[in-house]
C-alpha cells in the first residue's frame, strides 16, 4: 500500500516535469487526477484501519472462544464452576430456569446469563467470565429450548429473557 503511494507521487513528479512531453493537456489531467485518486483511497486505507484482520483469522478467534473452558469443566451430567480453589458441581437436571439478562451501565450494556436450580443462582457477566461462550453452547445441548422467549423488564430497565425453564410434570 505504502509502495503504491511512492508509485502515485513519483507519477504526479513526472507528470509536472515532463508536462510538455505529452501531446494533449488532458492525458495530464487524467494521469495526476488519477494518481490523486489513488493516493487518497490508498491512504484513507492504509492509516484508518484499526482492524488489519480478515474472516479466517476472525472465525479462528471465536473458535478459540467458543472451546475455551474459561471457569467451567464439563462432565456428562452436568458442569464444574472453579471458584478460586473450589469447585462446584451443578447437574443438568437440577436446573429449573435460564434467562438472558441485559444490564445498561451509563452509556454501555452488559449482557450475561442467570441458571437457576434448586438449591441456588448462579449470574454470569459475558465480559467478567472467562468460557461464557462455551457454557452457553453446552446450555443449548444439554437443554431444552423454549420456541418464543419471554421477556420481562423491570422499572431499572434490566432486561430478563427466559431460555429455558423446567416443565414440572403434573402427577
């Protein structure tokens, strides 16, 4: 990119040195319009792009995410959470109820998920949790899911959507 931009200025010198050279004034014109041009775009390009990634290295990245353990160990009847030394064990068929909580802090908004079973509540902050991405994944394989989540929003706007909440069966 930066060769490029040498190759357009080098092109706009010649031009002006050797204007007479060519017959016709618009083939000047069009050569240092162009060479404009293209520096322009080619340095708009090359100094406002924070990003210099491209798709592979961004599906890499979530793929990393998403198998990622962070704080969880998984087992086949439910997960670990590593609290410091402690771990946790919370089964699958303990939990009776999952929401999507979305918390607006000042000009941002914090998402994470709540798990609820029978003995306890468990909320995780997407941004504070290490291996959220990959929890949510075993969530949407070990549980059942809901067709239409609902929604709830209290006075502090705190949104709450539920996932997925135990059918208690009828005896």
């Amino acid at each position: 990119m930066k060769n490029l931009i040498i190759l357009c200025c080098l092109m706009v010198v010649g031009v002006y040195f050797y204007y007479p050279v060519f017959d016709s004034k618009g083939i000047s014109y069009i050569i240092v319009f162009s060479s404009f041009v293209i520096v322009c775009f080619a340095g708009a390009k090359l100094y406002s792009s924070d990003e210099k990634g491209d798709y592979d290295s961004l599906e890499k990245k979530m793929d990393k995410l998403h198998d990622f353990d962070g704080m969880f160990q998984y087992m086949h009847d439910g997960f670990y959470i590593k609290k410091g030394k402690s771990m946790e064990l919370i089964k699958w068929s303990e939990i009776i109820t999952v929401n999507s909580l979305r918390i607006p802090v000042l000009n941002d908004e914090q998402t994470g998920i709540e798990i609820i079973t029978e003995n306890k509540k468990y909320e995780f902050i997407d941004q504070q949790t290490p291996g959220i991405e990959k929890l949510i994944d075993k969530l949407y394989e070990n549980l059942p899911s809901l067709e239409e989540p609902n929604s709830e929003i209290n006075h502090l706007k705190f949104q709450k959507t539920r996932l997925y909440e135990l059918e208690k069966s009828v005896s």
